[in-house]
C-alpha cells in the first residue's frame, strides 16, 4: 500500500492536467468529478497508507519512494523522491482530508461561477504542490512545491480577476510572501553550501554533526528559513497580506489562506527542528514572533467589523500559537493545533461561505444580525467552529491549546511573562469570537437570507464539524518524526486560569454584545478606547506603517530617479545589446567575395596562432 | 650522392618530356611549312574549329548539351581512374576485389541507365522532342 | 574485405543502396509516394542494423571506418534526424512543382556521407564523408531553383554555399596534406603518438590549423560563420532542417573523435585558438540573433551561438582530469542530441507552415503573430522548443546546457562560462520575444495558410516534442545511453 | 622525414598554387573563374598529397589524389549548373550580383 504514496499527489496533478486539457470545455459534471474526484481519491490512498503506518511499530515509521533520480552531472544529483514520516502523514490527513470536504463544498459554491473549471483546475494544481511540498525529501522538491503553491495561492487570490482591486489584493500577497521566499532561498543555498547535500534527512544529521549548538551559522541558516516560514504563515512582520487575501473565493480562504498552505511555514519548521534546536536564539525568536503576532492580530480581529478579515486575523493569531509551540520546542503540539486549527477554521469559513453566500455575499457582521433562524445548520456548525476556536473543553481545540500553553509555562525558551501573552490572547480569542457569532446570529435580522441547502453544503459542515468537536482525541504518529517535549507538569492554578480565561471572555461577549449592557458599550465607543479600537481595526496601522517606511520611499525614490540611473540602466542595456546587433548586422552585407576575405583573413590568424605561440 | 646529382637522377625523365614535346610539336608545325602545297583561298586564313564553320560573334550561346555531355565525360572518366588503381593490384585483390569493382560499375551502369531515362543524353531540343512526341502519337 | 567487416559495413552499404534503387526506380517511373516509402524503410533498416550492432564491441571495418560505439551512437541519430527530416519534407516537397524523386536520392547520398563520417577513423574516409555530404547538401539547397514558383534566393544561397564549401575543402585537404606530409600516417589513432609531440615541425602545426578551418566552416564557428545565415534563409526549409542538424552533428562528433584519437588536443595554441573562437560564437550568434526579424535567419545566429554551448564542453574535454574530460564528452553528445531535437522541431514547423506552391515561406514575425490562437498544436511544440533553445527547465535544453555548464565548470574555463551566461541572457530575449508574438491576436489577415497540418508532420512533430519534455524530465536514460556511447573515446 | 628537401619544395610551389587560387577567388567576380580557382585550390592539395606520398614511399597519397580529383569534379558538376542558371536570370556571370541576402 505504502508503494501508491506516489498517487497523493499524482491523482491531483493528473486531475489538473485534465481539467487544464479540456480547457473549460468539459461539461460541469465531469469537471466536478474529475476536480472532486480526484482529490478524494488522494484522501482515500491517505486512509489506506495510513492504516498500513499505523500497523508497523512506531520506531520505523518512515518510508522512501524515489520515483526518479532526474539528472547527475557531476556530483550534484537532483531526484524526485518522496519521504514519508509521522509529520508527513498527519499533513497529508489535513490536506486531502480537510481538502477534499472544501473540494466539495467549492463543487456546490462554485457552481454558477463562470470559470467553475478554471476554479478547479487551480485547486488540484494546489493540493499536488501543497502534497508535494510535504512529502519532499529534498530541498528542490521541497521548493519547488512551496513556489508552486505561491502561485496557486496567487492565481486563486485573483481568482475574479475583473475587479482590479482583487488583481491588487494578489499582487500583494505575492510580493510581501517573496520577500520572505527570497530569505527562504538564500537559507536553503547556504544549507547547501556547508553541508553539501540536498537531501532533507541527511542534511539534519549533518547539520547536528557539523555544528556545536548554538553555532552561528546554524542560527543564521535557522532565521533564514524562519523568515521564509513567517512570509508563507503571514506572522509578523509579514503578516499584512493574508487579510486582503480574503478576495479569493471563500473556500480558497478554507483551503488555503487557512487549512493547509499558511500552515507551510509550521511544517517548514518542524521539517527542521533539527536545526532550531541547535539555536536556542532562533528558537526563542520563534517563540516571540509566535506571541507576538498572536496577540496584535487577537486585537485586530475585535474590532474588525469584514466576517472574512476576522475569521483571517484569527488565523494569523492561531498560527501565532503554532509558532509560540515551536519555538518552546512544543514540536508536535504544534502540528496538533495545526490539525485541529484546520478542521475549526475550515470549518468557520466553510460557513461563513454559506451565510455570506445567503445574504447576497453581504460580509459585513453589523448587516446580518438575527440569523439563527434563517440559518439553522450553518447556526449550529458556525457554534461548533466558535467553541473550537475559543478552546472551550471538549472541543479539538481545546486540547491543542491546552498543550501548548503548558509547554510555554514549562520551556526555557517560553516563561511566565510569554504564557501570561499567550493566556491574554485566548481570552481575547473568546471574546472576539464570541462578538462575531452573536452579532450575526442573534440581535435584529437587518437583512433577508437564503440558505442553500442541498448534499454538496452541509455534508462538508457537518463532517468538519463532527471532526473540530472530537479532533482533539486523535492520536497523531509524530512520536518518532519529532522528539517528545517531554511531560509538562505545571501547577494547576496555571491549567486552571488557562482554561478559565476563555470562558471569562465568553461571558464578556456575550454581555457585551448579546445582552449589549450600555455601561460596557459606553466605556468602548468613547475616548481613549476608542481611537484605541481605530488603531487595532486598521491591523496596528501596519498597512500605514509599511506604506509610509517603505513604499512611500521607495516609489518616491523611484520617480526621483526615473530620469536617472535606475530607468537608464536597462535602457543602457538594451541600447547597447541593439547596437551591437547592427554593427554586428553590417558584417553579414551579402557579398559573397567578402565572406570568402573574412575566412581566407581568420585562417591565417588562426594558423599564425598556431605556428608562433606553438 | 650529392642533392645535385640526386635531382638529375630525379628529373631527367621531366627533361626527356619536355624535349620530346617540343621535338615533336616543332616538327608537326615546321612539317607542313615544308611539305604542304600554298593556296590562297577564302578559307585558308580561317581559323579550323574542328569542322565548325566559324561564323558570327565568338560570344553565342552554346546549347546546353554541350555542357552536360562535357560534365558526364569529366565525371565517368574519372570513375575510370578508380578502375585503373583496381586494374593495378587486380591479382592482389583477388575475388573480392573483383566483385566490388563489379559493384562499382554497376552503380556507374545505373547512374548511366537514369541518365539515359532522364532524356540527358538526347541531343533534341525540348521543342523537338515535344514535336517528336506529337508525330508518335498522331 | 571479410564477412565480419561486411556485417559491420552492412548499414552503411543498405543506406548506399537505396539512393541505387532509387536511382532505377525514377529511371523508369515517377512517384514521391513510393520514393519517400523506399527511403524510409531504408534508414529504418539501416538503423535497426546498427542497433542490433550496439554492444557487440568495436570493429574495424577496412583501416578506414570503425564501427564501436561511439559511431553506433552517432549513425542512430543520423538516420532517426534523417527520418523525422525526410517525413517532414514529404508535404513541402509534394507541394512544390519540381522533380520530388531525386530529392530523396540526393538526401540518402547526404546520410551516406554522414554515417560514413562519424564512423571514419581515417583521412581518407572522413575526406570522402564530409565530402559526400557536402556535395549533396549544396545540390539540396539549390533543389528548388528550377521550379516556376521558385524563390529568387534560392539560387543565391545555393552558389554562396558551393563557393564557400568548396574553399573550406581545400583548406582541410590542405591541412590533411601537411599533417601527412609531416608524420606519414593518415589514420587518427597513427597520429596519436605524434601529434604535438615533437613540436618542432610547423607541417603539423599549420596542418591542424588549416583541419579546424575547413571544420569551423561547416560548423559555422565565427569568423567562419558568414555562410550560414544566407544559406539558412535562402534554402527551401526542409533542407535547411537537415543542414542544420545532420551536417552539424556529424560533423563535430567527428572532430571530437578526430582531437581525442589523434591527441590534436595537445596542440595548445589551437586550443587557445578554439577558447577565442568560442568566445566569439557565442557573441556574435547571440548577437545577430538578437534584433532578428527573418525567423530562418534568427534560428540560424542562434544555431551559431549553440554550436558555441558545445564548445565549451569540447574545449573542456582538453583537460587532463580523466573524469573531468569523461564528463565533458558525454555532454557534447547529450548537447547535440538536444540541438537536433530542438531545431528539428522549430525547422519542423517552418516547414509545416510554408506554403512551396505559393513561393512562400513562414519565416516572418507575421507569420508567427497569434500561432496560438490559430493553431495551437503546431504553437505548442514551437514554444516549447523556442523554451528549450532558450534553456527553460524541464526541457531537454535546459539539461543539455546544465550539463555543457557542469563541464565548463568543472574544467575550469571561467571565461567560456562566464561568456556561456551572457549568451544564454541574450537568448532569451530573442526565443521570448518570438514566443510573445505567438501569444498575441492575430491579425485579421493571417498570414498563414489554414490547411489542415499533414498526418507525417503531425506525428513526427508530437513525437518530438514528446522527446523534448521525456528527456528534459527524464534524462537519465540518454544520460546513460551517451555515458556507454562515448567510454569508447581514448 | 625523407628526402626534406625536395618535399620542402614541393610543397612550396603547392602553398603558391593554394595561394592563387584563393587569390583568385578573392579577386574574380566572373564565377567561372572563381570555379577554375578554387579547382587549383584543390589540385594544390592534390599536389601536396602526391609530394607527401611518394616521399614516404606510399600509395595514400596518390590515392588521395584520386579522391580530390573525383571531388573536383562532382563540385565542377554541380557547379556549372548553378552557373548557366546564374546566367539565366543576371544574363551575367557576376557573383556580385547576388547580394539579396544579408542582415
């Protein structure tokens, strides 16, 4: 069974080679079934792969398919080899699991879409590049999926290419995760470089042979990768695109913008973990980034007032604790938050998808109010989705979070100071979740909603639903990909306070915003708070900051200059490249006797050079 | 043997040649002048083109199966060059030399054979030929 | 001559035949149909032939030809190149009003030259091998000129091209001459133990210089180049396609027999010599191409600048690391296999999209303008051989210039290297630039003709491009293939 | 090398002739006579071959001498055909003329 690895990502590739061959001529049915289809039958060789891996003992659980060694001219040997570990699988379970219930909620919302084949034809190259860069065992794999899934991120970002201001909202997605890319390419060149190998597995335990802890390169390397992680994860201070990145049809923001691609960043790290353990520098920058983001973006979503932008916002703050539990050493925590944070948030977006798709893709929160009568099922899944996000026990969620919070308490790289962060941003967690959930369902219905039943809608809500509620008791087979944190004992006021917090702020939602008691509200819509709430909606003014730092500057710099050296010197070039094309031109003048002059005249120098340096 | 020596030893046969060709020559143009009767007729100065009255301009335009029966002469009298070099060593090569110069002629017999097909050793005009063909049908 | 020489010379004899049988045959009666089938068969036997041969050891067969692996290697090409150039001419031809038959005797005579060539270990026969193929191909390029709809630069091209093979000839029989004269031997391996030893006499010295001339002009190394866009533009396309291909190939995997065998690669200031005629092709053919608008003649600045690549990898093999040179053999051969591939397809459909019986041929920008939109099957296989001159990855070019890269680097020519960079930029400008005139509308008069593209064309241009993507994708195999090809070298 | 002298010799009347003929080719624009040019070209080659042979005592050369001849002669035959078509369409036998392609 494990020998059929190859099909999780061939069943996608070949579904997208399909679609793109029949050019949106196909009718939809065979286009749903070829895009759904083949990403189903990618989960269903998952399922067997992963009932065979859990039948062999945990110690010897990887597995190697090399399809084929592409080129070897001299030493170096670039080959397509698949590598399959705890780490692995449980990535692939989120990704053609999780994929292919949104595949098939997208078949549903989708289907009035013009470009309904073009959709998919995004999608399946996506989930091959996503699959791909999980299942890489060397670093040109490993890149070439993660550059792949950039660009269906960006194509999907701009999926309406119409508006103008969707082609914008790519284009800035792009940019700001190259930046981070270019970080991630210098760091795997300079990988190369000292160790000599392309291959991941031998590179780690090179890295460990080569470097005494704490070397300076390791840790230079470790940042490297770790900023190419924080473009791809949107963390600060890279975290400004993925908001707008909600152009995108809703399940793309499912699929990608929060189930599986954002999530490349985590995967890239606990890929590596082996260097970040050699820097305790690099894992304590981790670990800052991770509380960091996960509190500023936390702010944010309370005062967004875009469904979408809260649900983005609070995918950057969980993605923040993903990388709070790496950089505490949390390893596979992390990709357990990772997993469950996939099913809730899939799930809230799933709905949201529904609810906005019921009120004339309305997205603001203050124009629908009163929905839980129009909406019954969403209502319920979007309840099921909140609770997991808040981690309220006994959701997935909860046990994620649980884990990660006790990591952070007990790891030298963690501390009181960074828990007592990461505890704040799950109360604020509740309570801007909460916010939204009772501003859309309860209150004054503002608008009429529609709700689109039917199979391909809720079939997908409900299984992720049944999944963010019981998730949390799934057992991944990290054990031996990534090394144990070892049992945290904490003391039971810190579990206590940690699991009380977010039921505090559910409790301040829901007076706040079910019952609306007017001293509360006062106290929020009047002075200092106020302008504070401005600054938390506009994301920290970073969207300001960077214009006024760095672009502002920057195009200023450029006009300035566009007169000058930068426009001059590709003109220069070409210039140059055109006139010495036309004097090279003058030399082929047609006359015959002149050819045979230019041949006789080299000859003889190449003789004379012959003869004389001879 | 000194270099000088050497070069007589080497040359004198050139030397012989060149005399003979010039005995010879001498004596085929001094041989008339003493042998042959004058007349002074119209003819006489004219210059002798093997049989060809010299008429009009010296810059007309020549036939083109002038030109090919010229380049087939070349060519299949220089594959005789290759028969003579077999012709040589004939003992030497025995059987096999003998069938591939068998070979050999045969590919010239063909080439010859599609020469012939092609019409290129038909000294007729293209209108004469179209005439002639006309004349077969009628 | 014994039964074991026979067997081994017996491709070569099939392929001498069937310009014989074709011969009798148009003697008596006139078919294209039936003298295309003839020619094919007879390069599909010769190279089954030779690929039942392959592994059998070498074999010297006469002193003058031998027939091992390296040569094995070298025929296969040749005639599958022939065979997919042959299939490609066949409509082209059947549209044009001159004799077709004799096409196809004077191609096999061409391939005949060029087998005999790559398997020549000897003056004698690889003088009669490029000759062969010389005379031919300048009978081939002057083809059409006596057709009623015949383009007026035929005959142009076909008189430059004799004039300036026929110099270049005596040039290299002069320096085979020399070479002779010096050391008494006229086979390559005679040399081995001679050339650029005893340094003394300048016979040997003017001699190999004088061989690479009449070389450098058949592989249009610049300053040796001047005949090669004119001929290219000014031959029918077809021909042009296998001029392009064939003779070039043949005619370096000689030379790269020739300066291993005979040791020429000892002569140091040739070698110096052939560093800055590189150099020079590279820039010049990148060069020329760069503003092109002639499509025939861009392709052919470009093919300049490629046979350039390729001597970065030979100049490489200079080198005294057994390794190093190893790897650099191996990737003149991958190179050339790629060059065929690559041009073979862009010559293809030129071809395709010529119309003969109009005097017109598709080898300008407005014929290309909105291909895509058109006829995007022949638009595909364009593009993606204008992708793999311009070395894109995943294509067979891209592997045939990493590995011409890896050879360079590893020999330590930093100058060719860096020149090899410079080239590959500028090439992309100019096979992109194409590439965005095929995206664009179209315009409303298309240029092109709005036949439907021949079955043969069709067949040989999707198995092509098939080659192209396999073996950019896959490339160990070939790798292999040349690795055992070429271990017989030295 | 044997008897270096004479070969020396030899072969430097061959330079001369390969001189003049490429002097010929450079300088004629009648195409008749760069084709006679470039046959004394070749016969210079053919020369040297017949020098270097019979100085060594073998056969290769002249045998080689037998291979340039035939050449010659194909090229002459081709040769002459493109000439009368040259004539045909300049009614001249300038190669100057064709100067068409180029760029």
């Amino acid at each position: 069974m494990l020998d059929w690895l190859w099909l999780v990502p061939g069943l996608p590739f070949l579904g997208f080679l399909i679609l793109f061959a029949g050019q949106g001529k196909m009718p939809k049915r065979w286009t749903t079934l070829v895009g759904v289809g083949s990403v189903g039958l990618a989960a269903l060789v998952t399922l067997l792969i992963a009932v065979e891996f859990y039948g062999t003992p945990e110690a010897a659980l990887t597995y190697r398919q090399t399809l084929w060694t592409w080129m070897e001219a001299g030493s170096l040997k670039p080959g397509f080899s698949l590598y399959l570990d705890g780490l692995a699988l449980s990535m692939l379970f989120v990704i053609t699991g999780v994929g292919f219930l949104i595949h098939l909620y997208a078949s549903g919302y989708m289907y009035e879409d013009e470009d309904f084949p073009r959709f998919f034809t995004y999608t399946n190259l996506f989930v091959a590049a996503m699959v791909m860069l999980v299942l890489a065992d060397n670093l040109v794999l490993l890149f070439l999926g993660w550059e792949g899934v950039g660009l269906c991120s960006y194509l999907l970002i701009g999926f309406w290419y119409r508006d103008p201001e969707n082609g914008r909202c790519a284009r800035k997605a792009f940019i700001v995760t190259r930046i981070g890319d270019t970080a991630f390419a210098i760091g795997l060149f300079l990988l190369f470089r000292e160790l000599g190998t392309l291959d991941i597995q031998d590179a780690m335990s090179a890295a460990t042979a080569t470097w005494p802890r704490d070397s300076g390169t390791a840790t230079l390397i470790a940042v490297l990768l770790l900023g190419g992680a924080v473009g791809k994860s949107a963390q600060l201070p890279l975290q400004t695109w993925l908001p707008d990145a909600m152009a995108g049809p809703t399940p793309v923001s499912a699929l990608i913008h929060a189930a599986t691609m954002v999530t490349a960043g985590v995967y890239l790290i606990a890929r590596t973990h082996v260097l970040f353990q050699l820097s305790t520098d690099a894992m304590q920058l981790v670990a800052l980034v991770g509380v960091l983001t996960l509190l500023m973006s936390g702010f944010t979503a309370l005062t967004q007032t875009d469904l979408k932008r809260i649900l983005a916002y609070s995918t950057i703050s969980q993605i923040g604790y993903m990388f709070l539990a790496l950089g505490v050493g949390a390893w596979s925590s992390a990709i357990f938050h990772l997993m469950t944070h996939a099913f809730f948030k899939a799930l809230l977006f799933l709905t949201a998808g529904s609810i906005i798709l019921s009120v004339h893709h309305q997205q603001d929160i203050f124009k629908m109010g009163g929905l839980r009568k129009a909406l019954p099922v969403p209502f319920a899944t979007f309840l099921v989705g909140c609770l997991g996000l808040t981690a309220l026990p006994p959701t997935s969620g909860f046990f994620s979070k649980e884990q990660i919070l006790n990591a952070v308490w007990s790891s030298p790289t963690g501390g009181q100071l960074i828990w007592a962060g990461a505890v704040l941003g799950a109360f604020i967690t509740a309570i801007y979740t909460f916010r939204m959930f009772f501003i859309v369902f309860f209150g004054e219905q503002q608008t009429e909603a529609h709700e689109h039943k039917g199979f391909k809608f809720h079939v997908p809500l409900i299984v992720l639903a049944v999944l963010a509620a019981v998730g949390g008791f799934f057992h991944l087979p990290l054990t031996s990909a990534l090394p144990h944190a070892g049992h945290d004992h904490v003391p039971l006021g810190v579990e206590v306070t940690a699991i009380a917090l977010p039921m505090v702020g559910v409790l301040l939602a829901y007076l706040l915003f079910y019952r609306q008691i007017p001293a509360l509200r006062q106290l929020f819509e009047t002075g200092p708070l106020k302008s504070l709430a401005a600054f938390f909606y506009s994301g920290w003014a970073m969207d300001w900051l960077y214009d006024r730092l760095l672009v502002k500057p920057f195009v200023a710099l450029a006009r300035w200059n566009s007169k000058d050296l930068v426009d001059q010197l590709p003109a220069v070039v070409s210039r140059g490249a055109a006139l010495f094309h036309r004097l090279l031109s003058l030399s082929q003048n047609g006359q015959l006797r002149y050819y045979v002059a230019t041949m006789a005249l080299a000859s003889l120098v190449v003789m004379a050079v012959a003869v004389y340096t001879g | 043997m000194s270099y000088g020596a050497s070069l007589i030893t080497h040359l004198w046969p050139l030397v012989l040649f060149l005399v003979l060709v010039i005995g010879l020559i001498s004596l085929m143009l001094a041989g008339p002048y003493f042998l042959g009767s004058r007349r002074n007729a119209r003819a006489t100065g004219e210059p002798y083109e093997c049989g060809i009255v010299p008429v009009g301009s010296a810059q007309y335009h020549v036939p083109i199966p002038f030109y090919l029966f010229a380049i087939f002469f070349v060519i299949f009298d220089l594959e005789a060059v290759f028969l003579f070099a077999w012709a040589v060593a004939v003992r030497e090569t025995g059987w096999a030399g003998f069938i591939e110069a068998l070979v050999f002629i045969v590919i010239l017999l063909v080439a010859l054979l599609y020469l012939w097909r092609l019409g290129a050793l038909d000294w007729r005009t293209f209108r004469q030929k179209r005439d002639r063909a006309s004349v077969l049908l009628r | 001559m014994t039964m074991t020489e026979l067997h081994a010379l017996l491709p070569i004899i099939v392929i001498a035949g069937i310009s014989v049988v074709l011969m009798v045959m148009t003697a008596f009666f006139r078919h294209q149909r039936l003298a295309s089938l003839i020619t094919y068969g007879g390069f599909i036997a010769a190279a089954v032939l030779v690929a039942g041969q392959t592994g059998s050891g070498p074999q010297q067969a006469t002193p003058l030809l031998i027939m091992d692996e390296y040569s094995r290697f070298f025929s296969l090409v040749i005639l599958v190149t022939s065979l997919a150039a042959t299939m490609l001419a066949y409509d082209y031809l059947r549209r044009s009003d001159v004799f077709k038959e004799e096409y196809y005797i004077l191609l096999s005579l061409a391939v005949l030259g060029a087998v005999v060539l790559v398997s020549s270990n000897h003056f004698a026969a690889f003088f009669i091998g490029i000759e062969l193929m010389s005379v031919s191909l300048f009978a081939m390029v002057g083809y059409m000129v006596q057709g009623r709809t015949r383009r007026a630069v035929t005959l142009e091209a076909s008189v430059k091209y004799m004039i300036l093979s026929g110099v270049s000839s005596s040039f290299l029989l002069f320096g085979i001459a020399l070479v002779y004269a010096d050391f008494g031997v006229l086979s390559f391996s005679g040399l081995h133990s001679l050339l650029g030893l005893h340094s003394t006499s300048s016979y040997s010295q003017i001699g190999a210089a004088m061989i690479v001339v009449g070389l450098a002009f058949k592989l249009s190394w610049v300053p040796f180049h001047m005949w090669t866009p004119d001929v290219y533009e000014g031959a029918p396309v077809p021909v042009t396609a296998f001029l392009a291909t064939v003779s070039k190939v043949s005619v370096f995997a000689i030379i790269v027999r020739f300066f291993i065998e005979s040791g020429a690669f000892r002569l140091e200031a040739l070698v110096q010599a052939l560093v800055w005629i590189a150099v020079l092709s590279m820039l010049v053919g990148n060069g020329l191409a760069l503003l092109q608008q002639n499509i025939k003649r861009l392709l052919a600045y470009s093919s300049i600048a490629h046979l350039g690549y390729l001597m970065v990898a030979f100049i490489a093999i200079a080198g005294s690391n057994l390794a190093n040179t190893n790897l650099a053999v191996e990737a003149t051969a991958f190179y050339l296999v790629a060059y065929i591939v690559m041009s073979l397809i862009a010559f293809g459909i030129i071809t395709t999209l010529s119309s003969p019986e109009r005097a017109e041929e598709a080898e300008t920008l407005a014929h290309f303008r909105g291909l895509f939109w058109q006829k995007p099957g022949l638009a595909t296989a364009m593009g993606l051989a204008l992708l793999s001159l311009a070395g894109i990855p995943l294509t067979i070019g891209f592997v045939g210039k990493f590995y011409v890269f890896a050879a360079g680097v590893a020999g330590q020519l930093w100058l060719l290297v860096g020149v090899l960079i410079v080239g590959s930029a500028l090439g992309l400008y100019y096979y992109l630039r194409l590439i965005m005139e095929m995206c664009k509308a179209p315009d409303t008069e298309p240029a092109i003709s709005r036949e439907e593209t021949p079955l043969e064309n069709r067949v040989v241009l999707s198995a092509l491009g098939l080659v192209l993507l396999v073996i950019g994708i896959f490339p160990n195999g070939l790798i292999t293939t040349v690795h055992a090809a070429v271990a017989v070298l030295r | 090398m044997v008897d270096v002298a004479l070969i020396d010799h030899v072969f430097i009347l061959a330079a001369i002739l390969f001189c003049l003929g490429l002097v010929g080719v450079l300088v004629r624009r009648n195409i008749i006579f760069m084709l006679i040019s470039m046959e004394i070209m070749l016969n210079a080659a053919g020369l040297a071959f017949i020098a270097a042979g019979s100085a060594w005592g073998q056969p290769d050369g002249q045998v080689m001498f037998l291979a340039v001849v035939t050449l010659g002669a194909a090229e002459v035959a081709v040769a002459l055909g493109l000439t009368l078509l040259l004539f045909r369409r300049y009614q001249s036998v300038d190669v100057d003329n064709l100067k068409e392609l180029r760029g």
